[in-house]
C-alpha cells in the first residue's frame, strides 16, 4: 500500500499481517509486478507506530525457498522491527494455486529448517503455516518453551 495509504489507514489500526514473498527486489519485480522497498519501509512504519505487526512468508519451491533469503527476512524482522514480531512461514500448496499449479508443494523439511532459521535469528515467535496439527503452529513461551497445553511435570 502506499505511504498515503497506510497514514490514511494508521489511526483505525490496531493490528495487521503483511506477506513478504522476498527480501529480493528481483522476486518482486518479476513475480508481482511489485517494488521491495515500499512493503519494507511499511514494515518498519508500522512497527513505530505500535501497531501490532505480524509477518507471512509463503515459501514457494524454487521461487522463495532460498534458505540465504530466508535467513535474510529472519534478520530484518529482528534487527529492523523487533524480536516479538511473529513470523509465520507458510507452506505452498499447488492444489490451491491459481497460477503456480506446475510447482510442487513446499517440503516439510524446508518448513522446519526456516523455524530454525527465525529462532536462530532470535525471533521468539515463529509459526509453521498450512501444516495442520503440526506442533510448529502453537505458541510457545520463548523463556521456558511450554505452551499453556503444556501441563506441568509432563
């Protein structure tokens, strides 16, 4: 959105969840006819005006499964924005696509490993997505790692 945009939006904004496909111009350029910069200096509006902020990768094989491109999102969040923000890596499902039904879906393996890239970056929320009943879809205490499923002495 643009910056007039999201001032217009910014007083009646408690909370949002922005998708960012890449941290490379190029994705965005060639796959969404879209510019990086703008959706990043957004991120960091957003996260100065204390709106809560969530962020959503959908990781696309061989489009934005780069685990360097992941390990570079995980940076930004924590460096640019903050710890806190949630980072939801969401699996690619062909079944549901509308232009990428060539592509197969994301492995769960790449899923984990950019679980382990975020918390490796110091985020204290990440999120496996489209992974329904999978253990990395809760939320876990970042101090003590239970959830509040979790019972005690277990």
């Amino acid at each position: 959105m643009s910056r007039e945009c999201l001032e217009a939006i910014l007083p009646y904004l408690d909370a949002i969840n922005i998708d960012l496909k890449s941290i490379d111009e190029k994705f965005y350029a060639n796959n969404c006819g879209a510019r990086l910069k703008p959706i990043l200096e957004n991120l960091i509006m957003l996260k100065s005006e204390q709106v809560h902020l969530e962020i959503t990768t959908l990781i696309i094989p061989n489009l934005s499964d780069d685990l360097g491109m992941l390990s570079e999102i995980a940076n930004f969040i924590a460096n640019e924005l903050d710890a806190d923000v949630p980072w939801h890596l969401s699996r690619f499902s062909s079944d549901i696509s509308w232009k990428l039904k060539n592509l197969s879906d994301t492995a769960d393996d790449i899923i984990y490993e950019a679980c382990e890239i975020g918390k490796d970056a110091g985020l204290k929320y990440v999120y496996a997505g489209n992974m329904p009943g999978d253990s990395k879809e809760n939320t876990y205490c970042p101090r003590c790692g239970r959830n509040r499923h979790t019972k005690v002495g277990i």
